[in-house]
C-alpha cells in the first residue's frame, strides 16, 4: 500500500474521527438499537424467503440490478455451477443448493434488526433508517470499512478498483419503499418465494408453515434469532446452513460485541497512533526509496 504525505494526513483524519468517535461509536451501537423511532421490534418491513417455492429463474438478480443502477448479471446459468457471494455491483445472488438440483437460495442485506454494520460506523454513514432499511450514506463514509469488518454475513463489499470507492450493498430498496413501492425483487419473483410484509406477521407465516407441513419443513426460521433478528427471514426443507447462507451467527445481537472491540478506548488510544505511523514510516521509505532509485538512473544515465 503507497501513501503520500497527503494520504497519510487523511488516514490521520480518520484516526482521529475514530478516536473522538471511539465512544460515539458505541453510542452509535446503542443509537441503532434504541434511538427514538428507530425498530426495535422487529415490526418494520421484512422479506419471507421460502426456499421451497424458488425456481432459479434469477428473476430477482435481474430486477435488482436494474433497480440499482448495476450491471446486469450474467445470464448464463453456468455462474449458478459455483457458489457466489453479493459483490460492490450485485447486491442479489442466487445459490443453488449443494446437493440439491432444484433447490436455491437468494443472498443479500439481511437488514438487521440491530446492524452491526450501522454500530461500528463511527460517523454513521450506514444506518438503520427508522422505517427498518440499513442504508448507506457515501458522502459521510471515511472508507474505514469497520462496517464491511463487523457484518456477521459478510455482506458489504468495497469498490476497491474505483478512484472513489463507496461500500456497497443492498438497501432494501429504501427509495422504492418510501414511495410505496416493494422492493423490485420481490415485485418479479414468478414463484411467491419472497413475501414482502411487516416482518413479525411474516414470522407468524412462516411458522404457520412449518406447522402446516411439519414433515416437509425444517423447523427452523433463519433470521428469527440469528444476529437478535433480522428483517429477512427464510424457511426451507434443507438444513438451513446448506442455503450458502451464514453458519454460526450468534443469536444475541451484535452490535454490543462490536462496539466493545472496535470502540474500546485500548483500541482507538493506543493501536491507532502507532498503527498510523507505521502506514507513514512505510510509505515514505518507499517513497525515498523510489526517489533515490530514480536519481542514481538519472545520474547513471548522465
Ligand atoms: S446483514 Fe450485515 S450489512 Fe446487512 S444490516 Fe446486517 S450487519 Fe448490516
Ligand atoms: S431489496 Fe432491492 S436492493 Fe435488496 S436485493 Fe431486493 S432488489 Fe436488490
Ligand atoms: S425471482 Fe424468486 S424464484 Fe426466481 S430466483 Fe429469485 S427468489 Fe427464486
């Protein structure tokens, strides 16, 4: 990593912002979980994944992309013959199945009831909006990525090729919600997998459907619990964890946990200041050493 002088006192100004946001950070964690009018209860919008009725058209892939702005995804289905994660330019993927031909799962923001993302953001440039979506802000983001760190479903992404790189992920449509509308993904779906609604009438669905059918459910709903709950649900007739959705997410929220590792004056007093000046020592050796290699060609040229 190269970092002029320039850079380094940007990278300083993010230490800093840090450091006086250490405990605003975690503030920020009790901020998502408890600020007024902010979902507490898990009764904002949500989404029912119900991986027994997803076909693998990629329906959804498709409409997300268009709805944001991103390339369109591939369209063969070759892509489908490895297991994919979101990326900086697709918010939606479709999985199939391991070991099961015509069993898919979709990916995306889980929109936690209580975002780790949003709690390690030291300036909240993401954010829980007090309608349910985490949202991204970039012209507040400082690029220290603590968000993409803290995601228990590793689900934020970096546009690192960019001159101006902003974190991306899905935002639950939020701008299409504010207007009534659904999230794009949800209005194409052929196949009634995704049910858009509040989500604690979604929860009372899906578990009517587990005990409509319990030999054809497992009886579980992901997001329930996982992460204190999240705004996207799903159930299926597979062990959860073969969905290629995450394994071992605690069930307690995160945001405490996160903002005690990165908030921790330890941290932000002690690791920075250091951690910052090695990024500069480092550079500016690289920098001399480049000079002095570019003045003895110079002389050996002359
Ligand atoms: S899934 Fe990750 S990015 Fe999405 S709201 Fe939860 S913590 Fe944030
Ligand atoms: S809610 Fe919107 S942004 Fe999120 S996956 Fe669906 S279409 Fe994409
Ligand atoms: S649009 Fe619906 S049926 Fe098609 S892949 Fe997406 S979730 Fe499955």
């Amino acid at each position: 990593m190269k970092i002029g002088r320039r850079g380094f006192f940007k990278v300083a100004a993010v230490g800093a912002g840090v450091a006086a946001a250490g405990a605003a950070g975690a503030s920020s964690a009790a901020g998502a979980a408890g600020a007024p009018g902010v979902e507490t209860q898990g009764d904002g919008p949500g989404v029912l994944v119900d991986t027994t009725l997803c076909v693998g058209c990629r329906g959804c892939e498709a409409a997300c992309a268009e709805a944001n702005h991103n390339p369109p995804p591939p369209a063969s289905d070759e892509v489908m013959k490895t297991r994919r994660e979101t990326s900086e330019n697709a918010f939606t993927v479709v999985n199939r199945v391991e070991g099961a031909e015509n069993r898919f799962a979709k990916k995306q923001c889980m929109h936690c009831i209580s975002p780790a993302c949003a709690s390690a953001c030291p300036v909240r440039a993401m954010d829980k909006k007090p309608e349910g979506p985490v949202v991204y802000d970039p012209s507040a983001c400082l690029g220290c990525r603590y968000c993409m760190v803290a995601c228990p479903f590793d689900v934020p992404k970096y546009e690192y090729a960019s001159n101006a790189p902003r974190v991306r992920k899905c935002t639950f449509c939020y701008e299409r919600q504010k207007v009534g509308l659904k999230p794009a993904c949800t209005e194409v779906c052929p196949s009634g997998a995704l049910t858009f609604g509040r989500r604690n009438e979604l929860l009372e669905l899906a578990k009517t459907r587990i005990y409509t059918h319990p030999d054809k459910y497992v009886h579980h709903v992901y997001g329930e619990h996982e992460a204190g709950g999240t705004s996207w649900l799903y159930i299926g007739d597979l062990p959860l964890e073969k969905l290629a959705l995450r394994n071992g997410v605690p069930e307690k929220e995160v945001p405490p946990l996160v903002a005690g590792a990165l908030g921790a004056p330890p941290f932000v007093m002690t690791l920075w200041p250091p951690l910052l000046m090695g990024i500069y020592m480092f550079s500016k050796r690289r920098e001399e050493g480049a000079g002095h290699a570019a003045e003895e060609k110079e002389e050996h040229h002359g």
